[in-house]
C-alpha cells in the first residue's frame, strides 16, 4: 500500500515553483514536439493516455493531453502527480483505488484513471517540476519491466533538456539585450564630453589644448566600449569587471571638469567634500565612472537655475559612500519605488529641455550591483531636492576579474 505522506508540499517549494517560473511553460498551447514525446510514451508503455504535467502552487497543468479528458488544468489537490513530484524516483499506482488520498478526488469517479505510472520531470538543480506520466482506466496486475521503465525516464529527460535549452536561449538573447543597451548608453557619456569640450573651444580659444587631449580620450574609450561589445557578442561571454585600484577623488574632480560649462548655463554650483580618510577602491573604473557620470548629469538636469548640488565622500563602516546631493524636483514616494526600473516615467522633468530615455537609472543599478555594492535614493518630498547614494565594499584587486552574470 502507498503510503500518503503528511503534506503534498515539497520541502523546497518556493525554489521548486521559481524554477517552474523561469521555464515559462504554463499556460502554453500545446506544442508538437512535447505531443511526439507524450505519444511515444503512450506506445511503449500501452496505455490509452498520456500526460505531460507540470505541478504550480495550486493546480496542475497539462502542457501534453493525450486522452478523453477536456481541459489542460486540474486541481492539484487529490491528484497523482501532487504525490509523484514527492519521490525522485517512478510513482507508479497499478490501482488507484486502494491509495485512499485519489478516492476524494475524480481520478477514482466513474470512468476515471485506475492505473498510473509517472517519471518525474527533474531539473538539473533536483527541482521535480511535474511529470511524464500515462495511465488507463483499467488497474493493472503485471508489473511495468526495467525496458518500459527505463524508456519513460527518458522521455521525461527529453523534455527537461529541451526546456533548458529553451531557457538558456532566453538568457542569451536577454543578456544580449542588455548588454546592446549598456553600451549604447554608456556611449552616451564620451559622446557628452566631445560635445562639451567643443563648445569650449568655441568660447575659450585658449583652452584648445586640455580640450583635444578630452575629445581623443573619448573616442579612444568609444572604440574601447564598442570592441567590448563585439568580443562579447561572438563569444557570449557575461560581462566582465576590469577591477583597478582607483582614486575616488580624482575620478570624480575630473568627472566634475566635464560638466563646469553645462553646470554653469544654469548658474549651479558643484562642490566637491572629500573626506581624506578615504581609501583608494579596488572597482572597474570606466564602469563606475559611467555611474558617476549619470548621477551627476542627472543632478543638473533636474535642478533648478541657481541651484547648488553637492558630490559627498566619506566612509560607512566597511563601505565608501558616495552621495550627489541636489537641489532640484525632489521625488515622490511612488518616484522612489520605481526609480531604478527600465523606462520608468518619474514626475520630476529635465529643468533645459534636456532628453532622457529612462534607462540611466537602471543601467547603474546593474553596474553597481556587479560590484556586490548598492544604489539608492531618499528625497524628503517634492520640491525638497534628493540625494542618490552609492556604496562601494571595499574589495581586494585580486576579486575582481571574474565573470559577471547581469542577468
């Protein structure tokens, strides 16, 4: 007698469903190449059904029907694949009649199953996600032999292989995706120098010199950026931090020269507090000069004519904070919530008709996290300014150069 055992939960049920989640199969139609497998099944095993299910919070859901049955959900409560997904190996009922869980549902009414057998579908991780799985409405005597057995295994490794190369597929065009608008924004920011440095030539002839040498290092790291994108397109890699030991003082003062004339339009101040106890942070230069580089234009952008905006240094226990204080729109509760999400449209808008395509935010999100730090805004309200902080770990040089999933 099958023994029903206290829950029909999993121990690890949250990681089991985000699993589930990731291989975006509910609520699908059905496809051929799982109907092929379902019907091979079928055949071997000869059975009049079979299924291929996979087990959510509440129900169970048929990605593969091959039977009588109508409809591609059931509830997961008093169902056999609740109790096959408890036992990584085969579940199989020759009559379920006698398992005393199956008489409250409907597989034991008229007309329903009386005979199951079912492998699990099993992700490389050892999540059991649901089955493949037939059955007849006639119970059996005759044990299944090691040939059927081995057959259904698999078949339901089969179809785990092919959602995971469906799933690693996503992540590439994903990661691609991601890494298409990191660079295209990070493009942004030597664009904006160029752009600066000529504007000040125009004004101030006697400037030409620091200006070329600021236009030539922006297109030396243009090309830089775009080789970065092309190597790691034709060999998939994931990003990559090129860590170095930095000078978060002379970072941000030259950051801070690449916007005095843009600044200076509007009549705002930058003033710079460094506290000298700082140590020099072991970080991906370019990457966090990107980050830098937002804030501050982003400080500008949102303040006001005659406004003050502040870039802070100092020390939080084991973290470098870094916070560009302004004095612009301030941000709502609801601004704070989906600030650093794609495309999010906050109520603060640019003070000069300056643009923004609403993936700044993001993007430093994702470079800050790559270095195991953390991003964040607080603003008392609207009208009240804000203030975005970044804090860097303190990290030895050697962590740096390994391989960064963004995804």
């Amino acid at each position: 007698m099958f023994a029903v055992p206290e829950t029909i939960i999993p121990h690890n049920e949250k990681l089991r469903l985000k699993k589930l989640y990731d291989y975006q199969v509910l609520d699908t139609h059905p496809e051929d190449t799982f109907d092929k497998i379902t019907f091979v099944a079928m055949q071997v095993l000869k059975t009049p059904y079979a299924f291929l299910t996979f087990v959510d919070d509440d129900r169970v859901f048929f990605k593969s029907n091959i039977s009588d049955f109508q409809g591609n959900i059931a509830a997961r409560e008093n169902f056999p694949c609740s109790l096959a997904i408890l036992n990584d190996g085969f579940s199989i009922f020759y009559d379920t009649h006698d398992i005393d869980y199956l008489k409250e549902g409907y597989i034991c009414g008229e007309g329903g199953v009386r005979f199951y057998a079912a492998a699990p579908l099993k992700s490389p991780e050892g999540f059991l996600l649901g089955t493949l799985c037939v059955a007849d409405v006639k119970p059996r005597t005759t044990p299944l032999n090691d040939l059927e057995l081995n057959i259904l295994k698999s078949l339901s490794e089969v179809v785990v292989n092919k959602l995971e190369s469906r799933l690693r597929y996503k992540k590439l065009l994903r990661s691609q995706n991601e890494l298409m608008s990191l660079t295209l924004h990070e493009l942004k920011n030597p664009l904006a120098s160029i752009k600066l440095a000529n504007e000040v030539m125009k004004k101030e002839p006697t400037r030409l010199e620091p200006m070329t040498d600021m236009i030539k290092e922006s297109v030396l790291r243009m090309q830089d950026k775009l080789h970065e994108l092309l190597k790691q397109s034709e060999t998939e890699e994931e990003l990559k931090l090129n860590i170095e030991e930095t000078n978060l003082e002379e970072l941000i003062s030259g950051l801070i020269k690449n916007f005095e004339l843009l600044a200076k339009r509007k009549n705002q101040q930058i003033k710079f507090e460094f506290d000298p106890a700082t140590p020099t942070v072991s970080i991906d230069k370019a990457k966090i000069s990107d980050v830098f580089f937002n804030l501050l234009s982003n400080a500008i952008k949102y303040s006001y004519q005659d406004s003050e905006i502040k870039i802070i240094v100092k020390m939080e226990r084991s973290m470098v904070c870094i916070e560009f204080r302004d004095q612009g729109q301030g941000l709502s509760s609801d601004d704070i919530d989906k600030l650093f999400r794609k495309f999010a449209k906050l109520s603060a808008k640019p003070t000069g008709k300056e643009t923004s395509n609403g993936l700044g935010l993001s993007i430093c999100k994702s470079l800050v996290e790559m270095h195991k730090g953390k991003i964040f805004a607080e603003s008392p309200g609207k009208e009240q300014g804000s203030s975005f902080f970044v804090l860097l770990p303190l990290h030895s040089k050697n962590e740096g150069n390994s391989k960064i999933n963004t995804l």
